[in-house]
C-alpha cells in the first residue's frame, strides 16, 4: 500500500492511472477503489478529473499539447512552409508518443473505430485546433486552394491521416521506425497532391453534375 | 508474420506501379511488331526509346531499389541498349528530396542533436540528390561540410523492390529467372552495403588513405564523428562535375592528366588493392577551379578474389587468346563457356569472345591509347549491336560468366566512357604478372 501523500498533482493522478492500466490491462474499478489504492480519498480525484475518460481524454491532450509547445520552441519551425510544418508535427508527435507507446498500443486499434471513446473528443480537438491555423497558413501560400466549404472537411481529413499513422507506427516493427517516416514523407505529399490537384475539383464537379442530373429527371 | 504486417500499403502500391510498367513495355513491343510488319522497318531504336522512358518514369517514382537498379543498367551496355542507358542516367537528377523536418529526426536519431546543433549553418533543402539519399551543406567556422542523408527505411525497401524489378528486367533482356539470379544476387549485395554508410565511412577512409601516394588525384576528408549509419559527412569539394567539366572544353593537355589520374586510379585499386571503386559515374568524379581532380563516393566498393582476378586477367594475354585450346580452357574456368554448349556453339562463342575481347584490352595492349578515337567507340559500338541483333548470339550470350565479373565489367565499361568523354590519350600496360 502506497505511503499517504499530502496531495496529488493531475500529473501524478495521470501517471498512477497509466501504471495501473498497463499492469492490468483495463481501467481500475472504480475510482473510489482507484484513489483508496493510491491512499487517498475520492474527492482529491474529482478535484482535478470528473471520471477515467476525462483523466484520459488528459492524456491524449497532453501529447498534443507537448508536441506543440516543443515545435514552438523550435527557432525553424515558424518558417517551414505548411506542409513540412505538418512533417514536423508527426515528426515530434512521434517522439512524444514514444513515451507512451505502451498505452496507446493498448488503446489501438479501438479508437480508430466509429464511436471512438469520449476521452478521444478533447484529443481530436487539441489537434484540430492545431492544424487550422496551418491549413489557414497553406491557403494563403497557396499551397492548397481555396475551396470554400469543402476547406472545412480539412481538418478531419488530416486527423484521419494522423490516426492512420499512429496505428501503422504502432504496427511497425523497423529498426528506428524508419518505414513510418517514409509513410509520413509519402501520405503527406500525396495529401498535399490531392488537396492541390484538379483530381478534387474535378470530381466535385462530376458529383454536381450528376446531381443536377438527377433532379431534373 | 512480421514482414507481411509492416508492408502492404507500400508494397502494394509500388507494385500496382511496376505491373502497369510491365503491361506498357508489352504494349511497345506489340506497337513495334505491328509497325514492323506494317513497314517491314526495323525500328527497333525507337521502341527501345519508348520503353526506356515508361519504365525509366516507373522507376523514378520509387526511391531505392529500383532507381539504383535503374542507374546500375544504366551502365551495362551489355544488358541495356543505348536508348536505356540514356535514360536511366538521369536517374540520380530526379529523387524527390526529404523534408527538412524529416532530416531534423534523423539526426536527432543518429546523433541525439538537431543539424543547427552541431553546425553553425545547415541548409534546409538538399543541394544535390544521391540515389538512396540527398546531401546537404553544412558550415563549422570556416569548414564546409557535405552531409549526406538516407532516406528512412532504404535498406529494408531494396529487397522487395529488387524482388519486384526482377521480371521487369527479365522482359527487358529476355532472360528466365534462373539465368538472372545470379546478376540479381550481386546487385544485391552490393546494394545493400551501399545502404549501410557506416561501412561507406570505413572503406573511403581506407581506400583513399592507401591510393593518396597516386599522382593528380585527391580525396575529401570523411569525418566519423558527424557520421553513422545513415549520415555520412565529409568535405565540401566546390568543382565541376566530370560531364560539366568535359562540356567546359578544357585543354588536351587537362584532359590527358585528368584522364591519366583516373586510368592510374583503377589500375591501382583493380590489380594492385583487388578493392574498387565500382560506380565511375561522372557525379563521382568533380575538378575544382584550379583543375584539382577529386573522387568521390565509395559507397559501392567490390573487392576481387585471387582465382577470379587470374583467371580473368589473364584474358589480357593475347597469347594465350589466339591459342585456341588455351582460350577455350580460360573461359571455361570463367563459365563463359558451359558443358551444355555443343561443339559448333562453343566455337561459336569462342570467336565471339576472342573478337571482344581484342577489342576491349586493346587500350592495354598499346603503348599509348586514344580514347578520343571514334572510329574505337564506334568499333565497340557496332560489335555490341552486331551481337544484340543476331538471334543465334543473343541466345547463347546470355547470363553467362561470374558474378564478379558483373561490377568489374561496369567499372570498366564506365571507365572507358567517361575517357572516351574526356578524349583523353592514356598510356596503359598489362600487370606484370599476368603476362608472366
């Protein structure tokens, strides 16, 4: 039985949560059991977390939030064109998860499902709230066109890209994870060669056209 | 399975690329036989050109494997025809580069630090491409560095991409599996080592350090502290390129030293060390502005056998050439020659042999030697057309020989390009102990 402490910061809450879901493969009970076993009572829990998924939804935050503030420091990063600024996103995200491949290896593939878990939500929100402003940065470089509506499915599309290559990461088992850095080069150049091409415009024109079609029989 | 887990979307899709390669190559040659019986012309030089570009485009589209396969018929002319030849020699122009944050991880892989980190300057964008990497500039006070990157994961890619440009090639030069395993499992080894810098690190320092007493020829430094499996740093050499430098018209004069040094420079490594630089590619070779001639890249090195050296030098020895039963026995050590081959064909071969090799050690067997002689070029070209085209030959002069015949063939064959190139007269002798 762990020795009373005084107070629990969310960062330790956090890391014994961790602790506890690799060591057992599955969330604690309840999180009264949870804080009896960390040799406290429930509320210090609650004062910093309203339940596990919100502790998680923390964590998945957290490397988001960790792989941003580490780009910020970096004195190249705010002159990197859009497209190398996201490279350098996955780059660095990568690093991050690194200390917590263990966790997400337990969590994937269940995320990528639909109906991904509550804690999921504030992960893809910290990231979006990320990659906007970069797309922003794109279109005024002109490194993606302006496309009015179809603009805001963006952010989604390059989450998806993000989570497909968190799970191929996990999945990857050369030395240094070299094959994910080359997926990372190849999606990203074929992203930016789709959103840039004709390919779309084209086929939304199609799809336009047919619909039209259809409404005027 | 692990392998069959960590590939497919790769693999899948350069797949999907070669086969439509595989179907178009089909495609030409069906428009060739059908022009050829439309206008009963041969147009053979212009179906080669067609293919060569579609699967030159499928190739450079791959990093690794292919492209460097790609470069490496580039130089066979014995494999490829022209037409291949010239395409594939853009090859190393056209890489797409890695991203600048790719090449930040990297390091910081390598080496635990970013490039800013450990020098004052870096570039962001590659200042020259390499087959399975790219090189960028590098500043530490007034030293100028050339780092040379890996794209990530070449090494594990060239086996599956060598598997998937293996019946390619067999369209290309009409061999069977069996006869091109051999040339498949050389090009592999050597490619692979050439994916390993740390060894690229070892072997420039060791082969520059034991040809640095040859006259007219100089090395960069490697520097193993900023170097490691996947970057290799060494200086920074400002020059021409050897094609660019050629198209400068420099003197006959320049041009016989330049040519000299790098005859010197073979002939020491190939009969002295037995240990040689086997990619006498013009990117490898710059001249600086006070006519320095410098060699670079020592990333595909092949190291020769006693026996083979022998047996194969001895070729040189045309008096053991024009005696019949003599040469016969040669190349049958050689496998040039094979027990299958009936009588008529044996003699067939052997004058075949006999006349290209009288051709090819001609620059050895004079005094002095004009590569700048067209009518020679002309004479190799016309022989290796003459061969391609008679059915009879082409289908005994396959994928025959040693495997280690293959890199020392192609060093000489781009030896002799490139002094051809220059117009450079040379003075050549035969190795002592092989006339012996």
């Amino acid at each position: 039985m762990p020795k009373k402490a005084a107070s629990k910061s969310p960062a330790d809450w956090i890391e014994a949560y961790v602790d506890y879901l690799l060591e057992h493969g599955e969330a604690p009970k309840s999180v009264f059991r949870f804080a009896k076993d960390q040799g406290m009572g429930e509320k210090a829990f609650y004062q910093h977390f309203a339940s596990f998924d919100a502790l998680e939804g923390e964590i998945w935050k957290g490397m988001v939030s960790d792989t941003v503030a580490t780009l910020d420091a970096d004195a190249d990063y705010p002159e990197y064109p859009a497209q190398q600024k996201l490279a350098a996103f996955y780059y660095t995200f990568l690093e991050v998860a690194l200390d917590n491949r263990s966790f997400l290896l337990l969590r994937f593939p269940g995320v990528m499902l639909v109906g991904a878990p509550g804690y999921m939500c504030k992960f893809r929100k910290a990231f979006t709230d990320y990659i906007k402003p970069v797309l922003d940065q794109a279109k005024g470089s002109k490194e993606i066109p302006e496309r009015g509506r179809l603009n805001d499915s963006y952010p989604n599309l390059v989450y998806a890209q993000l989570l497909f290559i968190i799970d191929y990461w996990l999945k990857d088992e050369s030395a240094q994870f070299q094959r994910t850095d080359a997926l990372i080069e190849k999606s990203i150049a074929l992203g930016f060669d789709l959103i840039g091409a004709q390919v779309i415009d084209s086929a939304f024109d199609l799809v336009r056209f047919l619909a039209g079609d259809r409404k005027s029989n | 399975m692990k392998e069959q887990r960590s590939i497919p979307k790769h693999k899948l899709t350069r797949a999907a690329s070669l086969v439509k390669t595989g179907a178009k190559i089909g495609g030409s040659y069906a428009k060739y036989y059908g022009k050829k019986i439309a206008t009963g012309k041969d147009d053979r030089n212009a179906l080669h050109e067609d293919i060569a570009e579609e699967t030159y485009s499928a190739f450079s589209k791959l990093k690794g494997g292919p492209l460097k396969v790609a470069q490496m018929l580039s130089i066979d002319q014995n494999i490829l025809p022209q037409a291949y030849q010239e395409q594939f020699a853009q090859a190393q122009y056209s890489a797409p580069p890695l991203s600048y944050p790719l090449v930040v991880r990297t390091f910081k892989q390598e080496f635990g630090q970013s490039p800013n980190d450990i020098f004052d300057t870096f570039t962001k964008s590659a200042v020259n491409a390499a087959s399975i990497g790219q090189v960028h500039r590098a500043t530490i006070g007034g030293e100028t560095f050339a780092v040379k990157i890996q794209y990530p994961g070449v090494a594990e890619s060239l086996k599956s991409d060598l598997r998937l440009v293996k019946p390619i090639a067999m369209r290309i030069v009409g061999l069977t599996s069996k006869e091109i395993d051999y040339y498949f499992d050389e090009v592999e080894e050597r490619l692979l080592e050439e994916t390993d810098y740390t060894l690229e690190l070892k072997r420039s320092q060791a082969l520059t350090a034991k040809s640095s007493h040859l006259a007219n020829v100089h090395f960069p430094s490697y520097y193993a502290d900023f170097s490691s499996t996947r970057i290799l740093t060494m200086e920074w050499i400002d020059g021409l390129p050897l094609d660019k430098w050629i198209a400068s018209e420099p003197s006959q004069e320049e041009r016989n030293r330049i040519g000299q040094a790098m005859w010197d420079f073979y002939h020491f490594q190939v009969h002295e060390l037995r240990e040689f630089h086997a990619d006498p590619h013009p990117g490898n070779f710059l001249v600086t502005g006070d006519n320095q001639f410098y060699i670079l890249d020592f990333g595909c090195v092949k190291e020769l056998e006693d026996d083979f050296y022998r047996d194969y030098f001895q070729l040189l020895d045309m008096n053991r050439v024009l005696d019949d039963e003599h040469f016969e026995n040669m190349l049958d050590k050689l496998g040039l020659l094979q027990t299958s081959d009936s009588s008529t064909e044996r003699e067939l071969l052997r004058e075949l042999y006999r006349e290209s090799i009288e051709l090819l050690s001609r620059p050895f067997q004079r005094e002095r030697f004009d590569f700048g002689d067209e009518s020679y070029v002309q004479e190799i070209y016309n022989f290796s057309e003459r061969t391609q085209k008679d059915p009879e030959i082409k289908r005994l002069n396959t994928a025959r020989g040693s495997r280690h015949a293959i890199y020392l063939n192609r060093a000489y064959y781009g030896l002799y390009n490139l002094l051809a190139s220059m117009k450079a007269v040379i003075t050549a002798d035969i190795p002592a102990e092989l006339t012996a």
